[in-house]
C-alpha cells in the first residue's frame, strides 16, 4: 500500500486556518456543510457521494473507529432514495392505496359515496415523509452524530490512487479547496435515468423518476414508459390517484 505523506501539500496550507474553523464548529454542532473544509488531510475512509449507499459505508466505517469523510457533490445528502426514490415513491403508493381502499370499502360495509384526492396534500404528505428521513437519518448534523465528518457542495476526482483532489462551485467557477489522501476511497455516486432516444421526445414535456415530483397537479393522463419496479410502482399508484395510465 502506498504510504501516507506526513504533511500536507502546498494547496491545502491555504485552507488551513478554515479548516481550523471548521472543525471548531463541527464539534459544537455548528457546522456549514456548504463551506465547510476537511478537518484532516489524511482519512482512513473518504465515500464519494451521500445516498443511502454512501451514508450506510460512512456511518459504518465510523462505527469501526476509521477516520471517515463523506462528500456529497449536491446541497443535501440523503440521494436518490430520499428525495426522488424510496421515500417519495413509497409516501405516494401510502397515498394511491388510501384511495383505492375507501373506492373498495363497500365490500366490508363501509359506504364511500365519493372518493376525491387532494394532490397538493398528497404532495405535501410526500414532503413530510421526506423531511422526516432527513432530519432523522440523513442530515450532517445526525451523521457527523455518528463520527462522520460531511462536506456537500463539494466535488472530488481522483488525483492519483490515494489522492483526492476537492473543488467546490463558488459564484460558477470551479475552485480548488485541497487535496487529501484516504486508505479507502468507497464510489457512492448512485446513477440516474436514461432519457431513450425517441423521435420528437425533445418536443413534450417529459419527466423522469427523478423529475416527476416537482409536478404540482395530478396528471389527467400519463404515459409511463419502462415497466420495472419504477415504472409500475408509478403507473399503480397514479392510476389509483385517479390518472389515466399507460404503461410500455
């Protein structure tokens, strides 16, 4: 294994009085993670990207008693599963299944003359959901909790096998924060749809499992394309919304 350097390089003595500063903070919970700086230049463990992949490698490397670092390239950690996957899709299906149970209750003599769905309250249950992951599971103050040490914001590529070079956008440019070193670099980086090319898909206005819950009003018709547990979970549950659903 290459050997860890004794002292930091060049480019990270700058950010050195910041780094000083944040982990002042860090340790009276008071922390920015959007501008915060590495507290160490040297890591047992750096995991590169905070979805559920990422925080679960963290927080148990942590555990083990490694000097753990967890950046995250977005403003928020938690990733796909909290804010555009498990916890949304799984809030919505709650959501769909409630409707499609009071339309079924006559069967246990329950009578429900009309069923109707608020969607901005649907959207608002969503939110709640998801606000509570955060906030509990997911959020740097509950992670660094755990012995993680969180920097969001912020992006890193590998410099050379042990070496991370960091950047963070600052008013849209790219600006080196420091270099660091790690014994393990764990990928957390997750994945995203693949828009497929169809002719004239550029022309409507499309959505994505990541894009959909950003649409205020329930669809009048939907078309879902891609029949895997995404896109069947979805077509159910806006069908039971009350959607006219295809499903290719």
């Amino acid at each position: 294994m290459m050997p860890l350097r004794s002292a930091p390089p060049a480019s990270c003595a700058e950010s050195a009085a910041a780094a000083s500063t944040a982990a002042a903070a860090a340790a009276t919970g008071a922390a920015n993670p959007a501008t915060a700086m590495p507290q160490h230049k040297e890591y047992d463990v750096i995991v590169i990207g905070a979805g559920s992949g990422g925080i679960t490698a963290s927080v148990s490397s942590a555990r083990w008693g490694a000097r753990t670092l967890l950046i995250e390239a977005r403003a928020m950690t938690g990733g796909d599963c909290t804010w555009t996957g498990c916890v949304p899709s799984k809030a919505l299906i709650r959501a769909a299944r409630a409707a499609k149970d009071a339309r079924s209750s006559g069967k246990l003599g329950i009578g429900v003359t009309e069923v109707t769905v608020d969607y901005v309250q649907v959207r608002k249950h969503i939110a709640d959901a998801q606000k509570h992951i955060y906030e509990n599971d997911d959020s740097p103050e509950v992670l660094r909790r755990q012995g993680v040490e969180v920097l969001t914001n912020t992006k890193a590529e590998f410099e050379s096998k042990y070496t991370l070079l960091l950047t963070r956008t600052v008013d849209g440019v790219d600006k080196l924060l420091c270099h660091l070193h790690a014994k393990r670099v764990v990928l957390c980086t997750g994945a995203k749809p693949r828009v497929p090319s169809i002719a004239g898909i550029d022309a409507v206005p499309y959505r994505t499992a990541e894009t959909i819950w950003k649409v205020e009003e329930l669809p009048k018709s939907l078309l879902v394309l891609g029949a895997g547990p995404i896109g069947c979970e979805l077509a159910q549950a806006y069908a039971r919304l009350g959607s006219k659903v295809t499903l290719v």
